[in-house]
C-alpha cells in the first residue's frame, strides 16, 4: 500500500527512496520497543526504590517487610524478554 506526504496541502506519494527510509524508521523504531521499555520500567522502578533509601541506612533498622519489597523492586527487571512481559509487571505492594 503506498504511503503519501503532504506538500504545500498537496497529497504526494512518496517515492521508492522515501518509503525504503521510512520503513528503515519504522524498523529500527519496533527494534527499539524492549529497550523503551525496560527503561521505563526500571525508571520507575528507580523512583520507588529511592522513596525508601532513607530506610536502608546504617542508622535505621529495616524491617523484613520492606527489606522484601525492596529486593522484589530490584528483582523486577530479571528474566524478562518480550515488550509484553515488561508491560505485565506488576509491582510490589509498599508495606506500611
């Protein structure tokens, strides 16, 4: 199916270079999805791990509960090898 540019509101087809750029885009873009994704994942991952750094210090004594919720957070990204694991993780429950 052919693609099309718009040029001056004129509808042009594109030509034979510009689709093959544009499918090397779009190829290159899928390619890219676990990538984009894990790095989301891990960014928030990050966020809720640093919300509870102040409790891993040497001064305060961690309980069991959040030293669990932490190791789980860390051990999210593990064994995960498609966009459609990545995006069914779930993540832990804080504990109170």
């Amino acid at each position: 199916m052919p693609r099309y540019k718009n040029v001056n509101g004129i509808r042009v087809q594109l030509t034979a270079e510009e689709e093959a750029a544009r499918t090397n885009e779009e190829t290159a873009w899928s390619n890219g999805a676990k990538d984009r994704a894990l790095k989301n994942l891990r960014e928030k991952r990050n966020r809720l791990l640093a919300e509870t750094d102040y409790l891993a210090l040497s001064d305060v004594t961690l309980s069991a509960s959040m030293r669990t919720y932490r190791q789980d957070l860390r051990d999210l990204t593990d064994n995960l090898t498609t966009v459609d694991e990545i995006n069914a993780v779930v993540f832990p429950t804080k504990p109170n």
